[in-house]
C-alpha cells in the first residue's frame, strides 16, 4: 500500500535466465531448449537454429546497437540490488515494499521474444511454454498471493495452446500471455483461435495482450531502423490493431465473458480509437462486418482493459471520455524503459479523483484478473 491505495502493478516481468528452458524444458526436447549459439559466424541467443531476435542483416529492427546497449546498461542501475541475486523472489518482493506494490502480475522478458518467431516445429514451442511456466510458477511460490504469474501459450498450434491453458490454469496461473502481432498469418481474431477463447473465457481467466522487442513476426516497429523507434511504434499500435480485429471480427460477440488486458501501450490512446471505430461504425455500420451488432465502444466497455503508466499527461483526459472502470496501472518492473521506482507516485500525484485512482490502481486489476477468487 502507498498513500492510502493498494496497488497491483498488472504489467512486470520475469528475468529468465538460462536454467529455465535447459533445466525445466520436458525430457524428449532436451538439448533443442533455447540457448546461445553462433549463426553465421556471430554469436546470438538461438533456437532451431536460428537467432531469437532477428540477425543484423535482417529488415526488422535490431537491438544489437552499442549506444543503445549501454543507455540500458545505465538504466538498469537502479535495480542493483535485484541483478545482484539474479532477479530473485526474495529482491523482488523487497522492491515491491519499499515502495507500496501490494501484487504483482508476470510476464516474461525472454519467452516473449521467444513467441516473436514461428517454429518449425510447433511442439517445441510447446515444451519451451511449458518450462517458462512450470518454472514461473515455482519462482512465485515465494509468495503466491503477492507475485502472480500469466502463462505462456503456443498460440502457432491452437490445439497445444488449449492444452497449455487448462494447465497453466489447474497449476495457479492468473492470467494468460500472448503476443498481439499475427502469428501464421492469423490475427488473434482469426476463427482457428476461437476455440481457444472459448476455453479461456469459461476459465474465467484474461488475456493480456503485450507485444516484445525486435521480433521475427510481422511488427509496426519494422517501419524503423532503430530499436527506440520501432519500440514507439510497436506496442501501441499492435495493441491498436488487436483491439479492432477482436472488436470487428466477432470475438467480442461471441464471447462476451473473454476479458481482453492491454499492458505496457500506455492508455492515451484508447478514447482516440474508440472514436475512429465509432466513426466508421457510424458509416457503414456491420457491412462487412456480419459479427458486429452493437457499436464498438459497448464491446470495449463489455470486454476490455488498458494499463497505464503513473506518469501519462492525457490519462485525465482519458478518464472523462471513457471512464474510470476501464483502466489499471503498470510499471514494466524491471525492465529498463519502465517506471519504476517513480510510477506509482506519479499515478498518486494524477490530478484526478481519489475513486479513479483507488479503481486503477487496484479495483479493476482485481476484477480483471479475478484476484478476489
């Protein structure tokens, strides 16, 4: 608590390190688990042979850039004390009470990327899912009611990530972590995935929609030479493009119960795009839209959530044309681009009204995640 409030930061990261695909991954995938190796002639953290992040000579934006290197290097000098232990539990939880985080919710730093490439064998991608979970779950045993965890999915095989889900779920995760770009070709609005929100909506269990840096599948980022500008683009308008395919494409309508979490894109936006969706509902209504039969905003008000940064100056502005229910805060802990350990005051210093920051920074972080359960 801080200030008064509880607060669940609803976007930070695990720090994987190399013992959670070679130590956890199943048996039979042994030795095809992820881990450093040279492709041609440079060294790079692969899998199936080939690099995680893009190599060099590859269109998508890098994130191999000396300078760039080390304005992370000097960034991530204020979690000292959490590099020291290697990002452990106990240095994690040390952090969240110095400065008032009653919850946490996961996600992975590595495994994302990960999910930023296609497998040539899907499987694979399944057994790395399952180590980055099975794994995830025994870190947060340190405190499970504190240090929540979203599971991995095999999104490329539906079939694998339905089996993925029910697990992750039965073993205590909170939430389900899946990449907002087109996997195969599919939009998360695709019908192949249909099956899969099915499951996850009778779970009871949300989505939370996060993109990751430099990845091997279609990205706005890839407009862009340069880390720091594709990462601008990328995360909110992946969250952009998600948003109208579920709302347009029938997900919304047809799971109705399917809670749908926005991290890490900032919030500013949402009012905008509720209004490009209006306007183009206002002119052609369900033309080509045969699943759409109420207006946009009344799905995203039935299914959807979007976390923001303490610091975001168009978070007031947000509030009055959207609503206070709709919105959670994030800090990205402990990646270098976040906010913490200044996020949270700056939320609390929002010149907006004790009742909005009481529902965003905990109220509707627990109706999302089901945490009251």
């Amino acid at each position: 608590m801080r200030d008064g409030y509880k607060i669940v930061d609803t976007d930070c990261h695990q720090m994987e390190n190399q013992a959670v695909w070679s130590d956890y991954i199943d048996a039979p995938f042994k030795g095809r688990e992820p881990k450093p190796g040279e492709y041609k002639g440079k060294k790079y953290f692969c899998v199936e042979g080939e690099p995680v992040q893009p190599p060099e000579e590859e269109g998508h934006y890098p994130m191999h850039a000396p300078e760039f290197l080390e304005a992370v290097d000097k960034a991530m000098r204020r979690f000292k004390r959490a590099r020291d232990t290697r990002f452990s539990p106990e240095s994690r939880l040390m952090d969240m009470d110095e400065e008032g985080v009653d919850v946490q919710i996961m996600y992975p730093t590595i495994g994302g990327q990960i999910l930023g490439r296609e497998f040539k064998d899907p499987e694979l991608l399944a057994a790395i899912c399952r180590a980055y979970n099975d794994w995830s779950r025994e870190y947060c045993a340190k405190d499970p009611k504190r240090l929540r965890w979203a599971a991995m999915l095999p999104l490329q095989a539906t079939d694998l990530a339905i089996e993925e889900a029910s697990r992750a779920a039965a073993n205590g995760a909170v939430s389900f972590y899946v990449r907002p770009n087109p996997i195969c070709g599919r939009g998360l609005h695709h019908a192949d995935n249909w099956p899969l929100w099915a499951v996850v909506e009778k779970l009871n269990m949300p989505l939370s929609l996060h993109d990751s840096g430099s990845p091997r599948i279609p990205s706005f980022g890839d407009r862009m030479e340069s880390h720091t500008a594709g990462h601008i683009l990328s995360h909110p308008f992946e969250a952009m493009s998600a948003m109208a395919g579920l709302i347009w494409f029938g997900v919304a309508e047809h799971f109705p119960k399917l809670r749908i979490v926005h991290v890490e894109a900032d919030a500013g936006w949402t009012p905008y795009w509720l209004q490009r969706m209006e306007q183009h509902y206002d002119f052609s209504g369900k033309a080509e839209h045969p699943h759409m039969h109420r207006p946009p905003t009344e799905y995203f008000k039935q299914n959807f959530f979007v976390a923001a940064r303490g610091d975001e100056r168009t978070l007031g502005a947000a509030i009055d044309l959207v609503g206070e229910d709709y919105f959670l805060f994030n800090t990205d802990y402990p990646h270098p681009d976040g906010t913490f350990p200044w996020g949270m005051k700056s939320l609390t210093d929002q010149p907006i009204s004790q009742q909005a920051k009481r529902k965003i920074l905990w109220d509707n972080a627990v109706r999302a995640f089901n945490l009251a359960a």
